[in-house]
C-alpha cells in the first residue's frame, strides 16, 4: 500500500514503537490520530510532530478495553481524517510477576490484561470495520510480543493474552479478507521507559543477558518495530494473517 495521502489509527501512540510508527506513517505522507489512555502530553507532542511533517496528527483519549471508547475514537477519526485505511492496535499493559509465583496473579491482572490487549484490539478493529472496507485497500497490524510464542515474558497472563492476539489475527485476516489484510509483528526486548520501570534495577541486566543470547546481537529499539510495522503496511499485497518475530534473532539463538 501506498500511503501517502492516506489516514491511520494508532492506539498507544504517543510513546515507543506507537510514536516511532506514527511518525514514520507521517513522514511518508499518512495523517495520524494518536489514540492514548494515560500519556495525554506525549500523545498531544507526537501529534503536533505528524502535523509538523506537513500532515494531520490528532491526539485523542480513549481507552480501548471499552467498546464505547472504541467505537468513539474510530468515528472521530474518520469525521476528522475523511477516511481510515491503516489501523496498528499497539496499545498494550502489563504486569510484572515471576513465572513460577502462581499464587501472585489474581483476577485484576487476568481482567486488565486481557481486557486491553486481547479485547482491545478486537475491539478497535470492529469498530473499524466498515471504514477499513470502504478503503477497499487497507491494513491492520496488531503488536504483539515474542512472550506469546515463547511463553517466556513479564508475567503469564501477558503471555497468554500475546497467544490469543497471534491467533486473533489469523481469525481476523480470514473475516476481513480481501479488502483488508491483517497481521501481527512479535518484538522481543524492547528498550525504553516500559521495561525500564518494570525491570528496575534489573534493567541492564536483563538487557545484556537478551543481547548475548541473539543471533544479531543486539535487542529491539522501538524504531525497529515500527519499521516492522510499516513494512507490512507498505509491503506486499499478499501477505495477511501473519506473526513477525522482530527480536534480534532472540529465538533462534546465538551464532556459532
């Protein structure tokens, strides 16, 4: 797809690899609506660098567990954008529980978890429905996360609910099909703000332990995702239904 002139979603926008997509959207001529929950200053910041690029950057608050909120936030965007053609569902949450502390995780992780990154994307896409259809040529990129192919990740829930995102795209891209593709990219470690805070002092650390155990030898800054991002939305035609791993060859390990 060609985007240039074209109209996005992106949830989670205003940091990481939603600004680092958003912005690559925009340089390449797509108007923007940051969708954000929390991080209203970063989201108002990245909007006003899209409109900088010579292109529309709307910020708008709406939380994506909510289907109202959903609904809501799509209506806006083609109200203020003319028309939807790209849609990256990257907002996503966490909580940091060690794997074997079963007796941690209670229902308010399983809820919340599940809640945005499982129903959110579902439900922003549905939302999207119709104005991704009109487009006629139009993608949903959904941003996963290696935990839920691995297994191995902030805690379990996490894990699960990346397992149910890789497999919601495959039943995504077959209901949307043909008119709009779907598909999911998989970082591994990602630097920045979100594992920093989660990790603590453990940051570093862990870090260096992802790095000596990839293929390439480095992790994942958020400019790399999103370039996995747009690669989808700018690539080839024919490619739907499908999980990138983008981990710095994480998971097939080191070389020799």
């Amino acid at each position: 797809m060609k985007v240039d002139g074209k109209a996005a979603i992106v949830t989670g926008g205003g940091t990481g690899v939603g600004r680092a997509t958003a912005l690559d959207l925009a340089s390449l001529g797509c108007s923007v609506v940051i969708n954000y929950s929390k991080s209203k200053d970063e989201a108002e910041k990245t909007a006003a660098d899209i409109s900088a690029r010579g292109v529309k950057g709307i910020a708008v608050r709406a939380d994506v567990s909510s289907d109202e909120d959903c609904r809501a936030l799509v209506e806006m965007a083609t109200r203020e954008l003319g028309r939807l053609d790209v849609l990256v569902n990257n907002a996503g949450t966490t909580s940091f529980i060690a794997h074997a502390d079963l007796d941690a995780v209670n229902d308010e992780h399983w809820t919340k978890i599940m809640d945005v990154n499982v129903k959110g994307p579902f439900q922003v896409t549905r939302a999207a429905r119709h104005a991704l259809t009109e487009s006629g040529d139009a993608e949903v990129v959904n941003v996963s996360s290696i935990a839920g192919i691995s297994g191995t990740g902030s805690s379990i829930p996490y894990c699960a609910s990346k397992a149910a995102l890789n497999n919601m795209t495959i039943a995504l891209a077959r209901v949307l099909a043909p008119r709009v593709r779907v598909n999911a990219v998989a970082p591994g470690f990602i630097t920045g703000r979100w594992l920093e805070a989660g990790l603590g002092a453990a940051y570093e650390t862990v870090k260096s332990m992802q790095e000596d155990r990839a293929a390439l030898g480095k992790v994942c800054d958020p400019e790399d995702v999103a370039a996995a991002v747009v690669a989808f939305i700018t690539g080839s035609d024919l490619v739907t239904g499908q999980v990138l791993m983008v981990d710095g060859g994480r998971s097939v390990g080191p070389g020799l």
